[in-house]
C-alpha cells in the first residue's frame, strides 16, 4: 500500500522525485568543481592537440588536482608515465618547485613534441622537462632509486600494476604515486564482466588500499584519481 504525500503523491514517488534531486545537484556541483579552475590558451592548445590525435587528456579538475599534490610534496623530482600532448605535465609543473624537474614518459616521439610546444608557450623554460621516448616499463628501471617526490601514472592500464611496483621503488618516503582514470568511465564499480584492462584497475584499487607501505585515497575528479602517499619519513 503506497501512502500518499501531502500534494497527493506516494512517499515512493517523492523518493524518487527527491533521488533525481540529488543526483542533479551533485552532477551540478560535480562539473563545477571540475572547471572550477580557468585553463589558459597553452593548455587549450594542448587539449587540441590531443583530441586531434585521438588521446584522451585528463580533465581540468583532474589537472588542479595534480598541480595541488605536486605543491603539497614540494615536488622537485616528478616522473610522468604518459606525456600525451603535456596537458597534465602543465599543471604538474605549475605545483612544482621553480627549480623542479619533470621526467616524462612516452612511447610516441610526436606527441611528446607537442608537449614540448605547450611547456614552452606556458612559460617553462626547457630545461624544466626531461622528455623520454619508450614504453614506460623500459624506462622506468633506468630512473633512479628513492629519487622522486610524486609519480603520476597515466599510461597502459594493462600495466598499472607494474607502475605501482616501479613507483614504490622510484618514490623517496613521504612521495605520492598518483593514477589517473581509476574509475575507467564508470566500469570499475560494474558487476558485469569487464576486459583486462578493468581488471588490472580493480587489482591496482585492492593493492593500493591493502599495501601497508602506503596512505591511499580515492578522489572523485575527472575519471577517478588514485592517490597514496609512501609511508615513512625522510631522512636527513
């Protein structure tokens, strides 16, 4: 028996009326957080570039959030797994020291040029960037031990649990390793079958979290940034 509302409607219908609500206000406020902070024309230029070449670029919240976290370590030292077109490397080296380094990862060339295009137009000198050709687990045992303050993982998702490992090793105690798209557009938290790739970020997701080298936390922006921050304390 379904009893009536007071504008005779069922306390089921107002639920629902009340669910749609919510859920508009949070998909409002969710998008406002995510432009929240104003992109300038060399990061509108690099999204361009990307969508051009049919790469996905993480999204302007992802990127504050990134530039935040560099700042919260006192970033000197970054390693980026997945240069793209340098959208993210932007805003990781605006939350970088002034006299901080960005090591960045790529296994196509031409991409990486554009980036070096954007780094450029937004005022950073080139010696602010390292640029790598390569498949990232190639690279990566060529970087050096306890060496970085943040890795930020935004590459092939069939290898994430690779970078993890590879992070644990490059990052100094008290650095953040830092994955983009750990919700994988909503397919994470899917009970349906899903491919290899959802697997590895639910692997990723369970490792993070059960790790007791590591504080994690899972952010809602963008397609989900998962963040930890390598326990212990610096030396010296």
């Amino acid at each position: 028996m379904r009893v009536p509302g007071p504008n005779g409607y069922s306390h089921a219908q107002a639920s629902r009326g009340q669910e749609r609500v919510i859920t508009g206000n949070r998909q409002t406020s969710w998008a406002f957080a995510d432009a929240y902070v104003a992109e300038g024309d060399a990061l509108r230029w690099a999204r361009e570039r990307a969508r051009d070449a049919g790469l996905r670029s993480v999204s302007p919240g992802t990127g504050a959030a990134l530039g935040l976290l560099a700042a919260s370590v006192d970033a000197k030292a970054v390693a980026e797994i997945g240069t793209g077109t340098g959208v993210s490397g932007i805003h990781l080296l605006h939350g970088m020291r002034p006299d901080g380094v960005l090591t960045t990862v790529d296994p196509e060339p031409e991409h990486q040029q554009f980036a070096r295009q954007a780094f450029r137009a937004s005022g950073y000198a080139s010696n602010r960037a390292r640029f790598i050709p390569g498949r990232a687990l190639d690279v990566l045992p060529r970087l050096a031990d306890a060496g970085y303050d943040l890795v930020f993982c935004d590459g092939d998702r069939q290898e994430v649990m690779d970078y993890l490992a590879e992070s644990l090793r490059l990052l100094r105690p008290g650095g953040l390793v830092v994955f983009e798209g750990a919700f994988a557009n909503g397919r994470t938290v899917d009970s349906g079958p899903q491919p290899t790739e959802v697997v590895r970020l639910r692997e990723l997701l369970r490792a993070v979290r059960e790790s007791p080298e590591l504080l994690p936390s899972l952010l809602p922006v963008g397609d989900g940034l998962l963040c930890a921050v390598k326990r212990g304390s610096r030396e010296g």
